[in-house]
C-alpha cells in the first residue's frame, strides 16, 4: 500500500466518529450492500462521512489491507473498524448498533 | 468470476472443519450467495473475528473468484 493512501485512511477514520468506505456516494450508491449501509445510518440519523472508493483505485485495495477485511463497504467508528454490510445489518437489526452509537454519543434518541 | 455452490461449500467446509454450513443461491449467477455457519470456533470472538475467520477459509477467491456473499455467523451449540 502507498504511503499516502495508508495516511489518507488513517486520517479519514481519526478525524471522522462515524466514516464509510463505499462504493458510490450516499446519494448515489454504486452496490446494494453499501446502500444498505447507507440507509441504515441514514434512518437512524448518525452523522457519517464516507469516501467513495471507485475514484481511487489505490483506495479501493488499500483499504482491504489496511483493515484486513477483503469486502466493501467498511464502517468505521471512532477509529475501529464495526463491519461490513452483514454485521452492520444484524448489529441494526439486534439493537446493538444503536445502542453503541449512543453509547459513542453519536445519537441521541 | 463464479464458482459453484458445491465449490463453495467444500471451500468453506475445508477451512472451518466440524461447522455447520448452509448456503443459498441468491440469483443463480454463481456470484452471489448467502452462507449462515455455524462453528464452535466462533466462541468467544467478536463478529468482526467470526467474519474474518470466514473470509481466511475462502482466501483468495473473495472478491475475486467470488464477487458477493452474504454471511452469517452463529456459534455451535453442543
């Protein structure tokens, strides 16, 4: 991995609570997995920011290795990586995820 | 970009040994798949780990030879 993609992630999830790496954007999501991500974060009103990883290939493979996880999307919070779509979805599904992200003072309700 | 059903469950069934495994075809293109696995080697780790493990047994094949699958990860009771 380049020196500067591994900075460039670090920097995103340090300085980001809640930050996906996705193929798309929230607005257009380019996968129906990181939609699924998207719209769970969305419904639960949690500030995210995200980084579309189809405009950078170093990114896109960077990120796999950087977190060890061969799959997109990733959901970072506060610095550690929480999962992909399937735990995201039965982290949601379970309560967990929203109880976490109020415990992180992420949300509030 | 594809493999089978059957490659797949031998794939996962070589790498976690002694698990319990079900996969379901989502759309018939050999690339999309959903897989619920039950192992004692689940114990005691968090998701993340549980995935991981599941994703060591497929290697390389992940996101390469196979482009989506689901997974769910349940620990085996006795």
């Amino acid at each position: 991995m380049q020196k500067n993609t591994k900075e460039m992630i670090t920097k995103e999830i340090s300085s980001n609570d809640v930050h996906l790496f996705m193929k798309g954007t929230p607005l257009f999501p380019q996968c129906g997995f990181s939609s699924t991500v998207v719209q769970i974060l969305t419904y639960l009103e949690a500030p995210f920011t995200s980084t579309n990883v189809l405009e950078d290939e170093n990114v896109r493979e960077g990120i796999k290795e950087f977190s060890n996880w061969p799959t997109i999307p990733q959901l970072y919070v506060k610095g550690e990586l929480m999962g992909g779509c399937d735990i995201i979805k039965e982290m949601f599904e379970s309560g967990e995820l929203q109880k976490i992200l109020k415990e992180k003072s992420i949300i509030s309700k | 970009m594809s493999m089978t059903k059957d490659e797949l469950l031998e794939t996962l069934s070589n790498g976690l040994p002694g698990s319990e495994i079900q996969i379901e075809d989502l759309a018939g293109d050999g690339d999309h798949y959903a897989a619920t696995i039950k192992s004692k080697k689940f114990i005691g780790l968090n998701k993340i780990q549980q995935h991981k493990l599941v994703y060591d047994a497929l290697g390389e094949k992940m996101g390469y030879t196979l482009h989506a699958l689901s997974i769910k990860t349940e620990i085996l009771e006795d």
